[in-house]
DNA sequence: TGCTTGACATAAT
DNA sequence: CATTATGCCAAGC
C-alpha cells in the first residue's frame, strides 16, 4: 500500500470512540491533513474489506450522511450508527453536541444510556 | 507525468 | 432552502 495517507486516514478513524462521530475535516485535520476532508471521504471509498475501520463513525460537517441512502452505504452507515446508541434527528442527522468526537466536553452527552 | 475526479466545507447567489 | 462556485490536494488513470 503505498498510499500512506489513506493508512493514516483509517487509523485516525479506527481511533473513533463507541458510539461517537466524527465529522471529515475533523478526521482529516486530527489525521494531520488539515483541510483534507475530501481526501477522508476518497479515502473511505477506497476502504479494503479486511479493514475493521469503523468507516460509519465518519460524518459531513452537518453530522449527516453524505452517501446517497439509495446505493445502500448511506442506509447501512445509519444502521450501524444507531446500533451504537447514537440517535439521529427528525432531519436524519446528528446532534453532534452530544456525539461527536469533541463533545467528550459535554456533560450530558456522556450518557449512553440506550 | 499531467488531467480528471472526489463518502467535503464554506460562502455566495 | 437549493444550487453554484471555489479552495485544497492526493489518488487513479
């Protein structure tokens, strides 16, 4: 594997807690590649199937999903989200005031209790 | 080796 | 609120 960055990208998102999010810049930038949400995303597409990289932690900015529900990803990303407790909105997304990955500050969004 | 593309983000229209 | 434009830059061909 050559692309070091893409091993890079997955190892960031391998180090996403249970039953949190992260959104792609934030991915990118805590992975060293500030600005290179696009990168996290192709990154993801080019996922090889031995990889235990919890790729549905990976949110947009919105805290939505990027992928169209229609080629299934998007369904599945969601599926496997709310199997880890996390709750989506009447919008589809989620509060990532209480699920992202920096919302370890919050108080109340420590709670778990599914 | 150079052009095209992209699971994004943000601002502007 | 939906669409358009731009930035940024590596991966794929």
């Amino acid at each position: 594997m050559s692309s070091s960055l893409h091993q890079r990208i997955y190892e960031m998102v391998r180090h996403i807690p249970f039953g949190r999010v992260a959104a792609y810049g934030e991915v990118a930038s805590l992975a060293g590649l500030p600005g290179h949400a696009r990168l996290v995303g192709y990154a993801l597409h080019n996922l090889p199937d031995d990889s235990d990289v919890p790729w549905h932690r990976v949110v947009n900015a919105g805290g939505g999903i990027s992928l169209d529900r229609e080629y299934g990803a998007g369904t599945l990303q969601r599926s496997l989200l709310e199997a880890e407790g996390i709750r989506f909105d009447s919008h589809g997304k989620i509060d990532l005031s209480a699920f992202g990955w920096d919302g370890e500050g919050s108080a109340d969004a420590n709670k778990q209790g599914v």
